[in-house]
C-alpha cells in the first residue's frame, strides 16, 4: 500500500489534485504511526525555508532535530544527522533568499563575461566588468 502512495506523500497536501487524493492520504497517514509523524515532521521541516531572520529559523531547526532524535525511527534519524552539517548554509538562506534558478543564470552571465573576456591580462578588470553586469546584485 505505501510503494504505490510514493508520489501522494511526496506532493504536498495543497497540490492533490482531487478530495478522492485527500481521503487516500488521510487514511494512509493513520494507518501508519511513523508514516505520520515524518509527514508531519516533512512539513515542519519546509516551514524553515520560508523564514526571514536565522534566529527564528535557528530555534525551529533546533526543536525540529529534537524532535527527529526522540521518535526513534532510524532513517528520519539518520536524514536529521546528514542535514546538521549544512545548518549554516540553510540559516544563510534567511539572510539572501537565492534560490538555484537565479544562481545558475548568474553563473551562466559570469561564463559569458568570461568568454568575451578572453584575452584580458588584468584580474581586476574582469571582476569589474561582472560587478557592472550586475548593478545592485552583488555586494
């Protein structure tokens, strides 16, 4: 029953497309203890990116891992430990919301600087011109 529900419990509960989606979800969910608390853990979990200032998100990651260390299920455990050592650079993200779609494109801008760049013999003249393609951007 849960090898089918992969893509249910992965979508989140706004984005099932119909109530039948709902009720399946539900029921699946109470039937399985573990299964609902790291539901519910999941949804705690993405409420850290929507933060704004890293001490509020700071207490949340703390409470969250608390909680993922006492319930005992192993994976979540495990999941929990893997992503402790990247807490600085998810607090960071509350400071500059960047998400990987403006940072790829600004590495694409950076890569063709770099090829019209191609003869430049001075480093420092490089990096201006990539800090004038970016007014306001970078600091």
């Amino acid at each position: 029953m849960i090898e089918s529900s992969r893509w249910l419990l992965l979508r989140n509960r706004d984005n099932l497309r119909d109530q039948q989606q709902t009720v399946y979800l539900d029921e699946l969910l109470a039937a399985n203890r573990s299964l609902m608390t790291v539901y519910v853990l999941k949804e705690d979990l993405k409420r850290l990116w929507r933060y704004r200032h890293s001490g509020y998100a700071k207490r949340l990651w703390e409470g969250w891992y608390q909680l993922a260390m006492e319930n005992g299920i192993a994976p979540l455990i495990q999941f929990a430990n893997r992503l402790k050592p990247y807490l600085k650079g998810i607090l960071a993200h509350c400071r500059h919301p960047l998400h990987t779609s403006v940072l790829e494109g600004i590495n694409n801008r950076i890569k063709v600087i770099k090829r019209m760049a191609y003869g430049y013999r001075d480093e420092a003249y490089f990096f201006l011109k990539i800090r004038a393609a970016f007014p306001g951007d970078l600091r």
